[in-house]
C-alpha cells in the first residue's frame, strides 16, 4: 500500500494543467494503484493525479459503501450533460475543513480509457457524475471553490484564515 502525499490549496502545482495519457504501461499502473490507495487511506470519494503531484489526466473514485469498486478514468471526456442540475455539497483532500454548494450537472455521458488503454463510455448520475465533474476539474488546474461566486469564495477565505488563526 502506498499512500501518497496530498497537496493542499494554495500549492500553485494544483492549478498547473494535466497532460494526456499516451503509454499505459506499468508507470500508469502505478499511479492507479497509488490513487486507490490514498483515496482509500483519506476516506474520499475521488481523487485525481494532480492532487498527489502527478501531471497524468488520471482520475479514480469509489462511491460503493464497501469501497471496493474503484472506477478508473484516464484522459476522461465529458461527451453531455443532462438539462438537470443540482446544487450539491462538495469538499475536497486538497482543501481541509472546506466545504460549500456548487451547481454541477447531475447527468452525464463521459468517455475514459481504463488502466490497460481501453476505451469506454459510461452514463452517470447522481453523485458520480458530480463526483467525475469534480475530479476532472482538477485536471484542469481547477478547485470546486473557483465555481463560487466572489463572495462565497471571500467568506471561505476568512472562515479559514480564523480557523488557522484559532489553531496557532
């Protein structure tokens, strides 16, 4: 079992962008392993590479309550989203102690190749598909907070600068 370090807002390495996945060989392998692991050991839902330093677009999550059904999605795509929207509570590994309501699409189809470079489509709804919206975000050197508005995302910054205040 390998757990990785996570990276926490504000690392600039959480906003550089994911390169495409071109060799699916026993590095990736390692990576998918390493995800699972630590997704497993912070008792998350998702994880994606870049949140433990890696430049891969490669994502997993498991939201079985045995935790045993890693799903894993390299260069994923979204191909569409339903009409219906949801406003959902998020948080993340890579901002402790944050959470907030963001609206996400709450069906999608999306397009991924597995560890070993098969490609798939899935249909997802629910929290899956926020979930993946989430996780390919950090792809994309996003964090759910920048979907906030400039007010919440103010508020956010002074509940935590008190919370680290308080702790110190």
């Amino acid at each position: 079992m390998t757990r990785r370090a996570i990276l926490e807002d504000p690392d600039p390495r959480l906003r550089l962008p994911s390169e495409p996945v071109d060799r699916f060989d026993a590095s990736l392998a390692q990576l998918v392993e390493d995800l699972c692991d630590t997704l497993y050991a912070g008792s998350a839902i998702g994880l994606s590479a870049p949140q433990i330093d890696d430049r891969r677009r490669v994502l997993v999550m498991d939201l079985s309550r045995q935790r045993t059904a890693p799903q894993v999605f390299v260069n994923p795509t979204i191909l569409s989203r339903g009409a219906a929207r949801g406003l959902v509570e998020e948080s993340c590994l890579s901002l402790p102690g944050v959470s907030a309501k963001v609206m996400r699409a709450v069906q999608l189809r999306a397009a991924a190749r597995d560890a070993a470079g098969r490609p798939f489509e899935r249909d997802l709804a629910d929290m899956e598909a926020v979930c993946l919206q989430h996780e390919m975000d950090h792809l994309d050197g996003v964090l759910f907070t920048d979907r906030l508005s400039l007010l919440r995302r103010l508020g956010l910054r002074l509940v935590a600068g008190r919370a680290s205040r308080a702790a110190a």
